[in-house]
C-alpha cells in the first residue's frame, strides 16, 4: 500500500458492477482511503483492503451530499495523513467528473495524480440498450452532452448539436426534458426517434422510447427520473431490429426462445 500522498482518480463505470475495469479493481485494493460519489456501485467497495477507510461523499437516503470544496479538501487531509486516496466516480472521471477541480487541488498540495479511466454511461447504456451510437447509413457521429449547465439552463450546445445529423447523448438533462425536445421541434426534429434510459445497466434500468413531439409525456407517464441517459437520432429506430425476439414481445401464443436460442 502506498504511504506517499498520491490521489488516483478511478473510473467505476456505468452502474453494472461488472462495467469496471481489472486495473481500476486493482487500484482500489491498493488504496488506504476510498471516496466514492453516489453513481458508484457500492458493490465495488468489495475490493477494498481489509482496513481501508470508506467515506460516501454523495447525496443518498437524505444526507447532505459534501460540495466540491468539501470534497477537494477531504481528498487533500486523507491523502496528507493516509497515503494513497482512491476517488471512485461513477463513468469516466473525465466525462462530467469535476476531475478537474480535484486534480487542481491535489497537485496545489504537492499531490501525485493519475488516473484510470471509466466506461462512460454515455457510451454503455445506450450499448447495453442495443442502441448503437453511430451506425453505417444512419449515423456519422455522435455528441455527448450536458443538457444542463451550472446555473441549471440549458447548455448552448444542445442547440448546436440538435441541427447536427449526428446521434445526440444528453446526460443530465431530466429536469429540463420538455425545454430541450422544444429545440429538436424547433430545428424540425419534432419526428425523430428518442430513447430515455434510467438506471442503465443496473437492475433497476428503466427505458421509454417515442419520438421528439412525445417523448417527454411517456416518460412523465413512466415517471423516469435520473439518472438518466437521453439518446435523440435515428439510430433509436435500429434498436427494434437489434433485439431479439423475445424481447421485442412476441405475442401470446408465440413460444418464448431462450436466450441461448437467439442467434
Ligand atoms: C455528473 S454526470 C457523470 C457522468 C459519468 N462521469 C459518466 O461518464 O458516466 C451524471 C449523469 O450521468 C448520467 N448517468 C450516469 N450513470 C447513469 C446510468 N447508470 N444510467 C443512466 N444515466 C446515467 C446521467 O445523465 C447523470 O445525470
């Protein structure tokens, strides 16, 4: 274990605690301290040393989530007193990860830094979803962006991205779902495919597809909340043909093949 301050910013994937990478299980059994946000999987923490020190720095079951501030200066103390501190962040520390501020505040306390990136939820839920982000003849490219900013608006860029062909990923964007899909209406969007995931890759994942004109009345109706992962493009449409059978609801008389059954 390392007794030299050194603070590893460590990706713990989407929410599905197999989603993590073998260096990042490997990094945090090397860590005295572990400090984990709310959209890592506490089923991680199983990899922890015997000993190691675990605080929750998230907001859950009504604590008070620690600010960035709070945060930083945690990570500063525990590494200066313990040694090795293991920020585990849902995702990619680098993808919406306020990395940034907590490498900025290590290395101003003369703090070694790495990292060991992530599986985005913008990359893995709409792929455990079947919904590809880019796909030959249907989509080029994709963005992934936040819907909203800091002061709780709408980023500039999803106005930018929604007269884009390219497959839009929205993270954090649910408190302002109808004012965004009014963007895509308003750049002639209102048809296009949109799928709402919550909760992807987990147990509890839950998913509503429609269209722009409609998609925020089905997942009002479905009471989808975050976090959430929104995709809009016409790649939603291939997720139909991608799954099998017996997901797509065969009808009633229909034999259900077992999943070892689809090829
Ligand atoms: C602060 S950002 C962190 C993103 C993270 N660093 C990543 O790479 O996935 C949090 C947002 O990520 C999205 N998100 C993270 N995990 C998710 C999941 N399992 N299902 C759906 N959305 C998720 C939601 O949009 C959520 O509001």
């Amino acid at each position: 274990m390392e007794r030299n301050p050194l603070l590893s910013l460590v990706g713990a994937g989407p929410g599905d605690p197999e989603l993590i990478t073998l260096k990042a299980i490997r990094t945090i059994g090397r860590a005295r301290v572990i400090l984990y946000d709310a959209l890592a999987n506490e089923a991680l923490l199983e990899y922890a040393a015997p000993g190691a020190i675990i605080r929750f720095t998230g907001k859950r079951y009504g604590c008070h989530a620690l600010s960035q501030e709070e945060i930083n200066q945690l990570i500063v103390a525990e590494a200066l007193e313990h040694g090795h501190v293991v920020r585990l962040k849902g995702g990619d520390p680098f993808v919406f990860g306020r990395a940034v501020e907590e490498i900025t505040a290590a290395r101003n306390a003369g703090i070694a830094v790495e990292i060991v990136p992530g599986i985005s939820s913008a990359l893995a839920v709409p792929a455990t979803a079947m919904i590809p982000l880019t796909s030959r003849g249907t989509a080029e490219s994709f963005w992934v962006t936040t819907g909203t900013t800091r002061s709780g608006s709408i980023s500039g860029d999803v106005y930018l991205a929604a007269q884009s062909t390219a497959t839009v990923v929205i993270l954090m964007a649910m408190s302002r779902l109808e004012a965004i899909m009014d963007i895509f209406i308003y750049y002639g969007k209102a048809d296009m495919p949109v799928a709402i995931i919550q909760d992807g890759t987990t147990a509890s994942q839950k998913m509503v597809t429609g269209t722009v004109k409609d998609i925020s009345f089905r997942a009002q109706q479905a009471g989808l909340g975050n976090p959430a992962v929104i995709i809009a493009g016409e790649v939603v449409g291939l997720q139909a043909d991608l799954l099998p059978a017996y997901v797509q609801g065969l009808t009633a008389t229909q034999k259900k093949p077992a999943p070892h059954e689809e090829r």
